[in-house]
C-alpha cells in the first residue's frame, strides 16, 4: 500500500478530494456522532465547532513541521498523526444491549446460536402481557391480575437478546424468586422478569429431564440468592442441561433440514404468501400448506420442526412479515402473522436505494462540477420537507419529547407533495408509527439518513421520535397523536390518524332478520334499574327483582340489550363486528364493536340506529338471566328468557353506592395533573331521564336495598372459594379537544390549539350492585349452556383448576391480607398468581375461573359492546328457538348431533372463532392502554411548560440490570428507568436492590418512545434502617 516511506499513500478516489495549502488533505467533515448521553442510540447531526482555543488544547508534546513529518518512517508518521487528531470526538461504539430505545447494535458483532448473552430478552408482539407495571396499572379487570400468555415448565421457547439478531431455544424452568428462569440451547441459565416467545412448543421437556436442572433451583430462593448463584456460576450446569441440550439441537438439525429440503418456496415465502396492495393473516400452519409440501406431514399435522422453519423464513425476511400475537402452545391457532403487501415492501425497497442514491450523489457532489446531487430524486423531497417544517415552526416551537410545543393553534401552507415525496412520507410513517422493523435492521440507517438530510434536526438523536416529530410538523399527524394506537394493528382494519379504525362498511338491510323470539317474549313490568353514569350512550343491561312465596327466595333479574334476536349470525354485520369485537375506551380515540351511527340511514328504520334501537329502553326486547337466590346467597334455580321491558329506571353508580351505604376504602396519595386549557363541561345531554335514589318511591327504594344485600351474600360466597375481593381503582385521562378550529383556505392545513389533558385517579369502582349481578348473569349463561352441551366463548382457568388450592393458600396468606389493608399487591405477586391458575383463556368448553370464585363462567350482559357477550345469545336464541319447536329441554344425550346443526355456529366453527377472538380482545386492551400515551403527554407539558408536578416523585426499583435500574414512579405508576449517570454517584448498580426506592427528578420523557429517565435526588432508606426518611446520599 505505502510506496516509499516519504511520500504517503493517497487513493484514486481520495486524490480527488480539496486539499489545504500545505498539500495535505482536508480532514473530512464527520458526517454524524454519537449522543453524548448515549441514552437514545441513534445519530445526530454534528456541528462543526469553531477555532479551539484554551489551554486544555494546547499541544502537550511538540509536533514537527508537515515536511519534517513527511520525511519520517511510517510508524512515526503514524504516531504524530494520533497526537494531531485526538482532540476529534471518536464515535463510541453503541452497546450491543440497548437499555433505552427500540434500535440495537446486533450488525458490529459475530452472530452465533452459542455465545450471546440472554439477560435482556426481547419483548414480545405488541399486545402481550410483558409483565411492566403500567400495563398492570392501566387495566381494572381479571385481566390485571393473571394475564392471559403464561408458559409451563417443560415448555420450548424461543428467546431473543436485545443485542442479538440470533434466536435462541430454551427450556421454560418455572418461575422463582420473581424471575422466569430457562435453560437456553447455548448452555446458559438465564432470568428474566417478563417474556414472550414467538414460538412455543408445549410439553417438549418431560418432567424427569428437567429434575437434574431444578434440583440446583430451590423455590424457596429470592432473586438475591439466584443472583448470587450466577455470579458464582452455582447454577445449573451443561452436564445438568446435557439431555435437554442435546434434544434441542436436534430439534434445530430437523428445522435446518426441513428448511434445506424446502429452501425455494422458504425463501420466497412472501413473494409466495402476500397479497398485492391488501395485508394478509395467517397463522404457520396455513402457510404450511402453501409452503410445504404434503409429504411433510405426520398423520395430517406438521410437525413442530417443520413450523419452526417456516417461523425463520420469515424472520429472516427483514421486511414483510410480522407476528401479531404469541401463542402459549403449539396447536392453538392463533400465532397470526401479518403480511405485508408487495406494494409496500417494493416502496421499503424503493426508499432504501433513493437513499443510497443520494448518498452517493452527496459524496461525488465533492467533484467539481458534478451535479449529480441537484438532480437526485431524494433531493426534491429534501427541499419541499424544509420548506414545511419552516412554515411550521412559525407556528409551534420543536421538543425532543416527541410532541410539539403546546400553542394556540393556527393554519400553515398544504404542501403540494409530489409523488416521490409521498413515498418518503409513507416510508418514515413505517419507520416511525408501526414499530416494522427489526431492532437490528440496517432499514433504520435510512430513516437516520432522511432525517440528516433534511438538516433541520441537528441537536436531536435522529431517530424514530424525531421521524414521529417531523410528521407532526408537516400536518401529517396532528401533534398530539397517540403513538400506541399505532402499534397494535387489528387484522383487515385502517388506522385513520386523529380517529379511530376503518372497516368495510357491511350491508346492514341483508343483516337484519326478524324477531326470533316474537311469540315467545315474556312481559317484565316490575321496575328495571339501568345503572349507568349520565355520560353513557350505550344501556345494555338492567337488574329487577321478584319476590317469591317464601319470604327468604328471590328471583334476580338480570336484563340484557337483545340485538341477536334481530341480527343474523354470519352475517356481514357479524363479521364486521367480529374485526373490533370489544369497545375500546381510549381518550380521544374511542372506538366502538358498533358505532353509534351505524344504521341510522337504513330503510324502515331510518330515525333510530341499531343502538338507539336495541338500548334498554320503554317497550325494548331483552334477554333475561334469572336466578333464584336466597338470603344467603345460595343459588337455587336459574333460566335465561326472552322478554320485554315496560318500566326502566335509569340510574347513576355512585348514587346507588351512596344509597347502598357500600363501603369505600381508604386509597393512598391521589395525585392530579392537568395541562391546557379547559373549555367547560361536556355538552352531551342524555335523552334518559336520570333518577335519584332518594327520588325513588319506598317500593323501588326496597327493592335497590333488596338487590344490593342479595348480591353481596352471592358474592360472599365467591370469595369462599377464593374470588379476588377488589380491584383498585386506575388512572383516568379526560382530554378535551378545541371546537373552533383556525380558518383555513383551500391550501391550508388547520391545526387547532392542543387539547385539555387531567389525569387523576378513578373516584370509584361504580357500584358493587352492577358488577355482582353481571358476574351472576354470567354464571347463570355458563351453566345454562354446559347443560345443554352448548358451545359458547367460556372464560376459564388455563391450568383447569389443577393448582387451585395452592392458589387459593397463596390469595388468602399473601395478596388478600394485603388488599385488606388498601395495599395493592405487586407485580411479582400477581405474577405468581397468574402461574398458579395458569392465566384466562377462550374456550368451547366450560371450566372453573379462580378470580371469580366460579366452577364456570361466559360473559353475556354487554352484547352491544362485547362480541362474545354476542355469540352467547345468539347461540342462546338458536337453542331456545329449537326447545319450542320439539315442546321440550335439549338433552345432550340424546340430541347431541341435532343440537350443534341447530345453533347459530358449530363446534367446528366456535374453534376457529375463539382463538381469534381472543386475539382481538387482547390487541383491544393494549390499544386501551394507549392512555399512558395521554398520562406521558400530560407530564412532559406539566415538567417543561406548565410546572405543575407533584414536589416531590419516588422512584421504586423493579429490575436491575448491567446498565441501569428499571421501575416504575408513584406518579400513576408510570415506568421509568434509572441508569448509572442517573445514579448521580449515590449508588452503584450492584448495591441496589429490588423494592429499593429513590426520591428522583426528571431527567427526560420520550412520548413516542413511551419512556421517561429519572435522575435520583436521594435514597430513601427502608423504615427498618432510618424511619422511612429520606437522605440525599
């Protein structure tokens, strides 16, 4: 390379770069840095500083003249040249394990399936429970407390590092001292506090293979004790593992043969699999049978292998597939993968060689007279991006927060886009909402790149917050858009951006049917108590109640909205409820099962949509559940009937709980927040006329009394067997958006001054009286259907009741206590619950549901909001229906083939179906916590505008690890992560336990991103070491 050792060497391409006057070349601009911080791993713009001045740049050895240097041999030269450069700033390599954001560096290290480090697992689909404290912190249902994605011991899975692009497979251990332990194929015992595997195989260990592994593992242990146990390599060892070891590898030699034998079509897959311009879900084994050939199969099924490789083929596409869910064992159908269409991987593809393009053009742009870069379609967009975020920064100021500096609002210029620019725009809307791209996946270098181009973010990571903030300014999204909403993408829906999903709108005329139950309907004219908050729009249950002959039995009624009785099943409608089965309460972004105005313009039944008609109103159908109690609490009879309501009383929760004398506990700190200006109450009027208790004559007064002690003695027995006694109450986010949008022109974009945002804690639980009569409502569906042998959308307990007593021990010794006392229990509690009981699941067959103290239980009072509430009645309807025609009970025994051919869907069409709906339900409740988005927004406004946070913030330790401390704050149990700068010196990492709390300061919180850093003030020592007073340390 040197030709002699006077002269250096200089290349082709270099020799064309300017040169000072001394000859030498001109040292190269850095075209990007490394964040000082190193918190958001991404590159940033790098300002070129000005003359260096000062004595800390003053040569401390003297450097000889450039011709003197010229003249040395190589290595001298060499040295000089380190002393005469030091001073510039050498990017820091990122860490292969990124503590902070979704962007990791995997493409710098040798990927091996045998060394890599397992102590960061990646995070499952958006949509599974991980196990994080907001996710907890934001749902009030059983849901909260066990999950629904619990692995069993023996289990396969595979994990992923966050520093890794290799997966791995690992033996699910059990869970001990608050950790999830595994044994990994590399020969490592590994912890984590939260997982979920993309890939699962049920039972591939058996219990005497895995003896040699958990005798090492006491469950008695605390995380101390197995944290201690690693660092003295005491645990498990490979020649415990070796059994498991081994049959994990030759799982993989099979999948590597399966996928060597099958390598064209695994290699096409999506080309094979997608769709052109619409998106596609499938689950592995329908892909199986595009992908693989019949032989393949072992008696009709694929075998695990076999979907295992189709599982890599399709992550080892960097662009065009993605899991939507996480199935908890192999033969569930519900693993689905979204496809991408060819339309929007070929634009990925179309981006990504503009951007190389332009870089190339940059460089040679050096050339003189070169104009390769004027002329560089990446450049056109480049120009019209400056020019829209100029107009609107005159108009609202940039955060590196993720969202826009809050403003009165105003209009700025419609760009006039053109075609390339739209495809850029539609690439960093990938990039930045969606979360598509792999951790690892050199896509984002592209993204990075636009973002430098663009030149108008030098003082911010460019990465996807800052692509989230450049499409806010140009008007793409509005600046206070959720993030989380899109992250969760419901099959074969649109997110519209500012609103909520887009589906096909279905035929509603052919959809309807008549009454069902016209001739059979039984008139309930004693008062029906619709309890419901004044702001309700959708009134879909009621509760009566009947006396008997004998002063100590009741009937309790319990009347749900009707609309099977006139909805086809099957229908369009059906299926378009089936895309959005549950309602899902986001602020601003509320989404309906069955929009308010969905039929209103249909037919005969123009003046009323489908909710106005089937709401629980005067002279409305209904489905009544009915059980026979006694004062007791003992349910002696039940039976479910079509009826019509012609006395409904409508009633607020918080009135029926003051009149009930229910008790309320005593709550700990109530914290309040609120940023924005408020712009009066809502102006919704409902059309009910609301009634006071106190308003009531003595007969209904007697009869709400009557029904509040009837269902608390039900109840009662419930926690007999262990039902959860309380859920607390969760954040509330109210935001309320400005009306009077600016005038705009035709080519102008209006942006309205940013919405009110409160965040407070729920006052109430609503009333004890509601809850309890819906839960008797759904026992009294269960049963009535396990009767009949009817298949339904049953709740029940994974682990069928196996563990129940430990289960209950556990409740009763550990949790309730806790509860009791108005403490809510930990994560690490609920997490041990939820392995005891084994998690909530949908299924065709009934089964017992320990958090509700039920042998059996199917959800059925809310079918205009819940769509399995729905597929119970109209099942319900089909038998009843065939019970008048035959003039009698079904009796399985002897029906039992006539009865599936009579319901509304087989028992074949049910196992298809629940599996799916189970997955919307779960991808419903993670768009549901899209309000921490809200809580995140709020508190970034109150820390850098309003000023209005809480004095005085405690940070709670979760989780320790190598780089830093993650937990969460007592500001409505926000999570927040502490790392070693944040420690301040008061701390190492090492000496900080789980549960250790500090006093703490924001350091910064990233909306996009969902994170917030915390900087610590003081430690707060425990009440045992210093009285619970904190000490700045």
């Amino acid at each position: 390379m040197l030709r002699i050792s006077g002269r250096p060497f200089i290349c082709q391409a270099c020799s064309k770069l300017p040169q000072s006057p001394s000859g030498r070349l001109r040292a190269p601009k850095l075209p990007y840095l490394v964040t000082g911080s190193g918190k958001w791993v991404a590159t940033q713009s790098a300002k070129q500083s000005g003359q260096l001045l000062g004595q800390e740049n003053i040569p401390s050895t003297f450097i000889p003249g450039q011709e003197a240097i010229a003249k040395l041999p190589v290595r001298e030269r060499l040295h000089y040249w380190t002393q005469e450069n030091d001073r510039q700033k050498t990017p820091k390599m990122f860490s292969d394990s990124n503590l902070y954001a979704t962007m990791t560096n995997s493409l710098t290290r040798t990927q091996t399936s045998k060394a890599t480090n397992l102590a960061n697992l990646k995070a499952g689909p958006t949509g599974s429970q991980t196990g994080s404290a907001m996710e907890f912190n934001l749902e009030r249902d059983e849901h909260s407390i066990v999950g629904t994605d619990i692995a069993k011991p023996g289990d396969m899975v595979e994990l992923g590092s966050s520093g890794s692009r290799m997966p791995h497979l690992a033996i699910y251990l059990g869970y001990y001292g608050d950790r999830n332990h595994f044994y990994a194929s590399n020969g490592t015992w590994n912890m984590s506090r939260g997982f979920s595997s993309p890939f699962l195989v049920s039972n591939f260990a058996k219990p005497h293979e895995l003896e040699p592994i958990l005798s090492k593992l006491s469950a008695d242990a605390i995380l101390e004790d197995f944290e201690k146990m690693k660092e003295e390599e005491s645990g498990p060892s490979r020649e415990d593992a070796k059994v498991l070891i081994d049959r994990m590898d030759a799982f993989r030699a099979e999948t590597e043969s399966v996928y060597q034998r099958n390598l064209a079509n695994l290699d096409a897959a999506h080309k094979l699999l997608s769709y052109r311009h619409r998106f596609r879900y499938m689950s592995l084994f329908q892909m199986a049978d595009v992908l693989l050939p019949n032989p393949m199969r072992v008696e009709g099924e694929v075998s695990p292998a076999a979907l295992y490789a189709i599982h890599l083929a399709l992550t080892r596409v960097e662009f065009g597939f993605r899991p939507i869910s996480s199935s908890r064992a192999l033969h569930r159908r519900d693993q689905l993968y979204e496809i991408f269409p060819q339309d929007q991987t070929e634009l990925v593809e179309k981006v990504n060689l503009l951007a190389r393009h332009y870089i190339v053009a940059m460089a040679r742009s050096r050339i003189p007279g070169n104009d390769e870069l004027a002329n560089a379609w990446l450049g056109k967009f480049i120009k019209q991006a400056r020019t829209a975020v100029k107009n609107s920064r005159k108009i609202r100021e940039i955060t590196p927060y993720g969202i826009l500096k809050p403003s009165n609002g105003g209009t700025i210029p419609k760009p006039e886009w053109l075609p390339i620019s739209k495809d850029v725009i539609q690439f960093l809307e990938l990039w930045a909402s969606y979360g598509l791209f792999e951790a690892s996946a050199r896509l984002h270098s592209n993204g990075a790149m636009i973002l430098r181009a663009i030149g108008m973010y030098d003082d911010m990571p460019l990465n996807q917050t800052t692509a989230w903030t450049f499409l806010q300014e140009i008007g793409h999204i509005m600046p206070w858009e959720v993030p989380s909403r899109y992250k969760v993408r419901f099959p074969d829906t649109e997110i519209v951006p500012g609103a909520g999903l887009k589906r096909q709108e279905p035929s509603i005329e052919a959809s309807r049917r008549t009454d069902i139950a016209a001739n059979a309907r039984q008139d309930v004219c004693s008062p029906v108590f619709c309890i419901d908050a004044a702001s309700t729009r959708v009134i879909d249950d009621g509760i009566s109640v009947e006396r008997t002959e004998k002063k100590d039995e009741f009937w309790i009624h319990v009347h749900a909205a009707d609309p099977a009785s006139g909805i086809e099943p099957n229908s369009e409608l059906c299926k378009y409820m089936e895309l959005v089965p549950d309602n899902i309460y986001l602020a601003g972004h509320f989404q309906a099962m069955l929009p308010a105005e969905l039929g209103g313009n249909d037919g005969d039944y123009a003046s009323k949509s489908l909710i106005e008609q089937y709401s629980l109103q005067k002279d409305c159908r209904a489905l009544t559940f009915s059980a026979k109690v006694n004062r007791r609490g003992d349910v002696l009879d039940y039976r479910i009937e079509p009826s019509t309501l012609r006395n409904v009383v409508y009633m607020g929760p918080e009135d029926v709980s003051r009149f009930c004398l229910e008790p309320q506990p005593k709550l700990a700190r109530n914290t309040e927040l609120a940023v924005g200006q408020k712009r009066g109450e809502s102006d919704y009027e409902p059309e009910r006329k609301m009634v006071l208790a106190k308003d009531l004559d003595q007969a209904q007064q007697d009869d709400v009394l009557l029904l509040y002690e009837l269902t608390k003695a039900i109840k009662d027995k419930r926690l007999e067997k262990g039902a959860w006694p309380y859920f607390f109450p969760r954040p509330a986010v109210t935001v309320q958006f400005d009306v009077t949008q600016p005038t705009a022109g035709a080519d102008e974009i209006a942006i309205p001054a940013d919405p009110y945002i409160h965040v407070g804690m729920e006052s109430s639980n609503g009333s004890a009286l509601v809850s309890n009569s819906m839960v008797l409502a759904g026992e009294i569906a269960a049963r009535w259907c396990a009767e009949r042998q009817i298949s339904v959308p049953y709740r029940r307990d994974a682990n069928m009741g196996v563990r129940d007593q430990e289960a209950l021990a556990y409740a009763r010794g550990e949790l309730y206590p806790l509860i009791a006392k108005g403490i809510e229990p930990t994560m690490s509690q609920r997490a041990e619950l939820s392995r005891l009981t084994g998690g909530i699941e949908l299924a065709a067959q009934p089964g017992p549901y320990f958090l509700l103290g039920l042998d059996m239980y199917a959800k059925a009072t809310s079918p205009l909001r819940r769509f399995g509430d729905l597929i119970v009645h109209w099942q319900v309807h089909a038998a009843l229906a065939h019970e008048r025609a035959k003039g009698g009970q079904l009796d399985p025994a002897r029906d039992n083939d006539d009865v599936d051919a009579k319901m509304a869907f087989s028992q074949a069409q049910l196992a298809e179906t629940l599996p799916l709906l189970q997955l919307r339900e779960k991808l419903g409740r993670a768009v549901s916590r899209g309000a921490s988005d809200w809580i995140l927004m709020a508190v970034a406004r109150a820390w850098q505008h309003d000023g209005n946070l809480p004095e005085k913030i405690v940070f709670t330790v979760d989780m320790q690890l190598r780089e830093g401390l993650l937990g969460h704050l007592d500001l409505f149990g926000l999570d927040a992560i502490m790392d070693a700068d944040g420690l301040d010196g008061r701390a190492l990492i090492k000496d900080v336990k789980v549960a250790d709390r500090f006093e703490v300061a924001l350091a910064d919180v990233n909306v996009h991103a969902g994170q917030i850093l915390v900087k610590a003030l003081g430690r707060i020592e425990s009440a045992g070491k210093q009285d619970g007073s904190a000490t700045a340390q």
